[in-house]
C-alpha cells in the first residue's frame, strides 16, 4: 500500500518520500486513517515500529486549518498534548515533530526534566500548537503557570504501559484533569496489559483497536544466541566477544543503574570504550553518551531497560543481554533494538545458571528455543550452586533454583552446540 492511499495531504506525502520511506509500516497503514476520520486509537505498537508517524503525520493534517503566522502567544494554544515517559524519547518524538511537520507552520516545542526549566518557559510563553511532555516537569509548568492545557484538542500518551511502570498515573491523571473533556486520544502501548485497558477504559471514548505483530517475535533477521555462562565470568566473555569478533555498537543491557556503571567501567579500564546511560545522569551527560554511541566513538552503550526505552538507533548491528530482564515481554523490546529495517542484526545472551528460570520464560514467550553456544575458555562450571535471585524491587531473594547440573537454557535437540 503507498502513502498515497491513507489521505494524507500531498505535502506530507512527500515529505515521508523524502525521509526515504517507500510504504507505510503496518501500525501506519491501520492508524493513520483513523486518526485522520478523528477517532480515539488505542494501539499496540513499540518503538521500531514506525509508531511515532503513525501519530505525528495525521496529527498533522488534523491541526493544519489552525496554522498562522501571528506574533501574539494567545493565537498559539497547546492543540496538541503528546505525553512520553523518557527524555529520550521525548526529543526523539519532538526531532520526529519537526522533521515531518516542515511543511506545516505549526509551532511545537518539548519539556522534560533533568535540565533547567526557564528557557522552556520562555518557548512555551511565545505560543506552541504541539507539546511533547514528560509527565513530571509538565506538572512543573502547570504549577508555575507557565502553560495552559484548556485548549487541548488531542491527547497522545505514548509508550503507555512504560509510563504505568514508572509510577506516572497520578501524574497522567492530573494532567488529564486540565484537558477539555471534548477531544481526541490516542494511546500507544507495547502491550496490552489489563492496566493499559483500564487506563484506556477511563480515557479513550469507544476507540478503534490496532494490534500490529510484534515485529520481533517474528522477524528472523536478528539472530539469537546463548552463551551459558557463570554469573562471575560474564565481564570477561562480553570483553571477549566484542574484542574478538571486532564489534562496534553494542548496546549492552543490564537490570540495574549500579550494574550499568561497573560493567561500562570494567570494559572502559580493557580499551572498549563504553559508557552507562540511565536515569541517574544528566541529561547532558545522556545526550553526549548517545551520540558518541551514535558517532562511533563510544563503543558500548551500557543501559537499563527503562534508559533504553525510546533510543532510537537506527541499523544497531548488536544487542546484548548481560542479564536477562525480569519480564520475557522486555526480552523482545531489547533485541528489538537490532535486526530493524530489514537489516540483520545478533542478539546474544549471557546466561547463568541462576537464570534458568528467566532464559525459560522468555522461550515460552517465543515459542521457541534459542540456540546457544559455550565458548572456548568460558565453560560453566556445571557443579556451581545457583546464588538465589533477587526480584526487581523487593529486594528480597526470589525462588530458589535447582539447575546446577543442567546448563541453562539448553534445547532439547542440543542445537547449536560446537
Ligand atoms: P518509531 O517506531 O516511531 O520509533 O520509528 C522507528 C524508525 O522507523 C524511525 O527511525 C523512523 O524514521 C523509521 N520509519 C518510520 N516510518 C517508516 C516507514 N514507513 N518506512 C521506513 N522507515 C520508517
């Protein structure tokens, strides 16, 4: 189907050419006419997916008619409220803004904490038609009075479930109070949880539903492996594997800030340049990490899942798991990172004994077994205890597990071993 076909105006068209998309992706194709003939969408798309266009592009044209050029603030209202739960993504959805809106003079500016608030004030005192909002620093302009919501004519809560997870819901609520009661929603999830539909429930009026595949289940561009590995060794192996196969770009994944830090360091100290990005840096320090990464002189980009969520790099040939996260459901946003666009890409596992649990979760949710692999040098020691895992935020020690005598993860078949 070209873009031709879902009504969007010729210049808009255009302008996706240009971006060098050819078609449109499925999430595209299923919304934008619907967003188009003003419906509310409660879509399930995650980032890679196309999904930021699939909004901004008929959000767009929907606002056209309100274009001017006036000087006076008054004649420049907030028509637009698109809420995301990162910094990250909340530039990468206002750089989106910006380069699909270039042939709409609609004004949109972005807010985000970590960075000072004035000159944000100073953008939204002149007059922006679209705003893209983390929750918390928006709640920061509401309360110095620095924006008023009453004109808002379409809501966007982007990355929806990522924002239940970071605790934004009182936040969103509040948000939602100073909105007209009259106006469009669209709502994006990775998934539908049954908090995303009770969110959508007291939010959306009879939205249209869009469920695209998630693109990585099913695509069989990235390649999967295993390494089994003892939990003590696993620095070593990631310095191993991207020393020896000669890897640039590694977006590593660990489960916490403090695991981020050390592993970046213990690569950095062996001359693989590596930074941690997540939630406790500034946002400076976050932008200049991610673009080195970008540029190529950063390495290894060290992240947790919430720092990742929204990164968007574009063609990332490797992505590691240096643990495997809590939830399989994240297993699949993390490889999604690689493989994208047709490009192919290696998604590889570090996976001790103690993780059995996780590796098998995370197969149930593919329906299918990873392949893995030991490498020379790195067997795992097959009489080693598992130490019991702690849960994400307890604290307290999970279940116990009794694999010490099976390497984790192993397909029944025996694939893949050499
Ligand atoms: P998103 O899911 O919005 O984060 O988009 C992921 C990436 O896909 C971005 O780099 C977009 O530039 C790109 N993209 C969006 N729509 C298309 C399309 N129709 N064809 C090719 N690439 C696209």
């Amino acid at each position: 189907m070209p873009f031709t076909a879902l009504g969007l105006s010729a210049d808009l068209v255009q302008v996706v050419a240009e971006e060098g998309y050819t078609e449109p992706t499925p999430v595209q194709a299923a919304a934008i006419p619907l967003v188009l003939a003003g419906r509310d969408v409660l879509a399930a798309a995650q980032t890679g997916t196309g999904k930021t266009a699939a909004f901004v592009l008929p959000i767009l044209d929907r606002l056209r008619s309100h274009a001017n050029t006036s000087f006076s603030p008054a004649r420049h209202p907030v028509r637009v409220l698109i809420l995301v739960p990162t910094r990250e993504l909340a530039m990468q959805v206002d750089e989106s803004v910006k380069t699909y809106g270039r042939t709409v003079p609609l004004r949109a500016t972005v807010v985000f904490g970590g960075i000072p608030i004035e000159p944000q004030t100073k953008a939204l005192r002149a007059g922006v038609e679209i705003l893209v909002a983390t929750p918390g620093r928006l709640l920061d302009h509401v309360g110095q009075k620095g924006v008023n919501l009453g004109q808002v004519e379409i809501l966007v809560l982007d990355e929806a479930d990522r924002m239940l997870d970071m605790g934004f819901l009182p936040d969103i609520q509040r948000i939602i109070a100073l909105l007209p009661p009259r106006r469009q929603n669209l709502m994006f999830s990775a998934t539908f949880s049954d908090d995303i539909r009770r969110l959508s429930g007291t939010i959306l009026r009879n939205p249209a539903t869009v469920e695209v595949a998630p693109r990585n289940a099913t695509v069989d561009t990235i390649r999967q492996l295993v390494y089994p590995v003892d939990r003590d060794r696993k620095e070593a192996l990631l310095a191993h594997l991207i020393a020896q196969n000669g890897w640039r770009q590694v977006l590593v994944f660990t489960r916490t800030k403090i695991g981020a830090t050390r592993l970046a360091t213990y690569l950095d100290r062996r001359g693989l340049e590596a930074v941690a990005i997540h939630s406790d840096r500034t946002q400076p320090e976050r932008t200049r990490a991610l673009e080195g990464f970008k540029a190529g002189t950063v390495r290894v980009l060290v992240a947790t899942d919430v720092a990742a969520r929204g990164l968007d790099i574009e063609d990332l040939p490797h992505v590691v798991n240096f643990e495997l996260p809590w939830e399989p459901q994240d297993y699949i946003h993390r490889i999604g990172r690689t493989g994208r666009a047709g490009a192919t890409g290696d998604a590889v596992s570090l996976v001790s004994i103690d993780e059995a649990d996780l590796l098998r979760g995370v197969q149930r949710l593919l329906k299918k077994a990873i392949p893995w692999t030991v490498e020379a040098g790195f067997v795992p020691d097959r009489n080693a205890e598992p130490e019991p895992l702690r849960g994400p935020s307890t604290g307290r020690p999970g279940r116990t597990h009794h694999y010490a005598h099976r390497s984790p993860g192993r397909p029944r078949s025996g694939s893949g071993s050499r």
